[in-house]
C-alpha cells in the first residue's frame, strides 16, 4: 500500500514480507536483552517509569526523558 492507507500485515500475499520486517526488528531490538538493558541504563534519582518496559521515563521535576540501551 503506496500511500499506507491499508495495513497489509494481515493481507496473506503479504505474510512473506510481514514475517522478514519482523524478524529484522526482533534481530534489532533484542528483546531477550531488554531487561539487562534497562538494569544498565543510568537512573535518576526518584524517576518513575510509566510502564515496566519502556525507555521513557519521568525525572523528579516532571520533565520526561528518554533512556537509551
């Protein structure tokens, strides 16, 4: 779909390509290593994460910031 108006990941002609893109972003992404990331990833003090799995997170003042791995 040129103008990406239609999702084809559900489209059976599509599956070959659906199943390469997510291969690569599982390759990239490494989501075995996600919480040994995270456990590296520098703190700040009284940060709240909004969810267990994210790399954002909110600094004491309010201000959102992104962790990287």
């Amino acid at each position: 779909d040129p103008g990406e108006w239609n999702s084809l990941a559900a489209d059976p002609a599509a599956r070959d390509v659906a199943a390469a893109l997510r291969a690569e972003v599982i390759a990239f992404w490494r989501p075995a290593e996600q919480l040994a990331r995270a456990a590296r990833t520098p703190k700040a003090e009284r940060e709240k994460h909004f969810y267990p799995y994210s790399n954002q997170f909110m600094l004491g003042g309010g201000a959102v910031a992104n962790a990287r791995p």
